[in-house]
C-alpha cells in the first residue's frame, strides 16, 4: 500500500475519533448543566433527575409513577422516544389513550383527573423554569393544575440561558415544527419562523411559564442527555 493509501485508510477512522471526543464533551458538559437545571428546579419546589440514556429515563419515569396508576398525556414525544409510553401500556398501569375516547370533552377530563400527566417542555432555562405553549392548551393546563402529579422528560437540546431564549426557542423551533407536524396554516410553517399570528391555526394561544409549584411533590422533571422532541 502507498503512502497516500494509507493516509485515505487513516481518515475515516480518525474522524471517528474525534467525532467520539466531541460527543463526550457534550455529554459531559450537559451532564454539569443538568445538575444545575436539578438545583433551579429545587429552588421551585419541583423535583429534577439526570439520566444519562433514554434507557435510564424510562426506568427513572417507572420508578415516580406508581402501579395501578391513571396517566395520561399530551402530545409527549419525548415519553414515546425513551419507551415509556410502550412501557406503561404492557404494565400494570391504567394508560388512557386520548385519540381512543371519541368525545373531546371527556378526554379533557379524563386527562385533568388521572394521576400523573406526562409531558415534554418547548423549552427550559438553566435555572428550571419550564415554558410551554398551546392551542387547545388541555396540555397546558393539566400541567398547571388538575392530575396529581406531572412528569416531564426533557431531552438537554431544550435548555435555554434564560426565559427570553426559551421563549424564542419555543416560537421558532418548538412551534415551526409542531405546525407542520399538524399541517397547520400558519405563517411559521411556511417560514420556519415566528411572525406573531393571530391565524385560526396559531398554536400560540396560551404560554404557560412554571417557575414554581406550590405542591410539594407533584411537578418531576427528568433530564436526559439526549435529543429529545422539537
Ligand atoms: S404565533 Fe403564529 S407564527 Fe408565531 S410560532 Fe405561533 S403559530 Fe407560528
């Protein structure tokens, strides 16, 4: 082999190695910043985990919520994406499937009396404030008040400095992608950006900010360090 054959052979591999250094220092620096996302959140009298893999975010989610429990969510792909939603529909859990009940109304309250409600957030800050936005805002407001407890899993590409990045991430990353998602007329689905709507489509309708919780025990955020969700 020619030297330069060498040289081609050596290339792929040592962008591996490099690509391997690098997804180690993200993991490790969201690793430190998870702990200080779990400290914020302390602070407002919510619960904070770390886990390192989608894997350990499941078991973790499994361990807050007890058997036999009512649990319902809303438009949670973080909870699909680490397993839990398959998990908890072979266990012994009472999983209320939303799209199932043909009245809206009834999932509604069904979803505002079960359990725990499983969510994802738009966006967090490092100091645990969790931002969500809505159009039916049934998400937002089982999380506001009404199941007994609220598991969030929340993948480290949500955390924002503060509440004004969090707020732009969740207008024109979160809401871009949920709009196309739906196939809804707005102006964000077609340009991948917020234009402050006011479209009949806009799922902009209520923003909901939990900087903190006045029932001890009821709001857990799971952190993974992991891409999870828009
Ligand atoms: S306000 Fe309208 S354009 Fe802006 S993110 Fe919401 S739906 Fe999209």
């Amino acid at each position: 082999m020619v030297l330069g054959e060498n040289r081609a052979a050596a290339a792929p591999d040592m962008a591996a190695g490099k690509e391997r250094i690098m997804d180690e220092n993200i993991r490790k620096r969201n690793e430190m910043l998870a702990q200080k996302v779990i400290k914020g959140l302390k602070s407002r009298n919510m619960t904070g985990y770390y886990a390192a893999t989608k894997e350990e975010a499941c078991a973790q989610a499994l361990d807050i919520i007890s058997e036999g429990s009512s649990i319902t969510m809303g438009g949670c792909m973080s909870a699909i994406e680490i397993g839990l939603v398959d998990a908890l529909k072979a266990g012994p859990y009472n999983f209320i499937d939303r799209n199932a009940i043909a009245d809206p109304r009834e999932a509604l309250l069904a979803a505002y009396d079960a359990d725990v409600f499983l969510a994802s957030a738009n966006a967090m800050t490092e100091d645990g404030i969790i931002v969500n936005i809505d159009g039916n805002s049934n998400r937002v407001s089982c999380i506001a008040q009404g199941p007994k407890k609220v598991v969030f899993i929340v993948g480290m590409n949500k955390i924002c400095d503060d509440v004004d990045g969090a707020m732009k991430r969740a207008r024109n990353v979160a809401a871009p992608i949920n709009a196309q998602r739906f196939g809804l007329s707005t102006p964000c689905s077609k340009t991948g950006a917020c234009a402050d709507c006011k479209s009949i489509d806009t799922i902009c309708c209520q923003f909901l900010i939990t900087r903190f919780s006045r029932h001890e025990g009821r709001i857990h955020v799971i952190l993974v360090n992991d891409n999870l969700g828009f």
